[in-house]
C-alpha cells in the first residue's frame, strides 16, 4: 500500500517538478459591517465600532414628516430625503441623549410660563 502511495506522488512530481500542496481558504475574522477591518484593531474595538457604524448607515424617522428617511449626511448633519429638511443632530444618531433632556427642560420651562 506505502509503494502505491509514493509511487503516484512520484507520478505527480515528474510533469512539474514538485509537489502541490491543497490550496488554503482565507481566514475571516468578524464579518459583517466591520469584516473590512479584518484580525486588526481587537475584537471590543471592533464591537464597537460595529455599533456605531450601524447607528450612522441607519435610517431614522423623520420628525417632521414621520417618514423613515432620514439619513446623515456627514458629521452631525441629518437630511430627509421626502420633506428635503436638514436638522442639525449628534454623530451618530439623529438625536442624542444631551439634547433630549434639554428638550423635556425647555417644554418644561415653557408649561411653567403659561401657567
């Protein structure tokens, strides 16, 4: 059985000189919107990354119109594509925590001055 085995691998070194070796698949670390980074950076930094990405590429409602059109534009500026406004946002998201409290402070403020 061993002569039969090394006698075909003979067989396959005399048309090109040297053995093959089986061809390898590449190795794909976390796929997804972050698989562009590859093994790089560490995972967590990757997991976060990956939130925030989302966060950004993602459709939000539009506060004006109720539609889900709203997309970024770039840093912080935030456009709907069916009612065409442009409001002013976070980063990431069209709203940010900060701003929402001080949303609910000025309506707040606002009710006390009517009463």
């Amino acid at each position: 059985y061993s002569k039969i085995s090394h006698q075909k691998a003979v067989v396959s070194t005399q048309s090109t000189g040297h053995l093959k070796m089986a061809k390898r698949t590449k190795k794909v670390g976390i796929t997804g919107i972050t698989g562009k980074y590859g093994t790089r950076y560490g995972a967590s930094l990757r997991k976060m990354i990956k939130k925030i990405e989302i966060s950004q590429h993602s459709k939000y409602t539009c506060m004006f119109c109720g539609k889900d059109t709203m997309k970024r534009t770039v840093v912080g500026i935030w456009y709907c594509n069916a009612c065409r406004k442009t409001v002013a946002g976070g980063a990431y998201s069209v709203s940010t925590t900060a701003a929402a409290t001080v949303r609910s402070a000025i309506r707040r403020l606002r009710e006390m001055q009517d009463v």
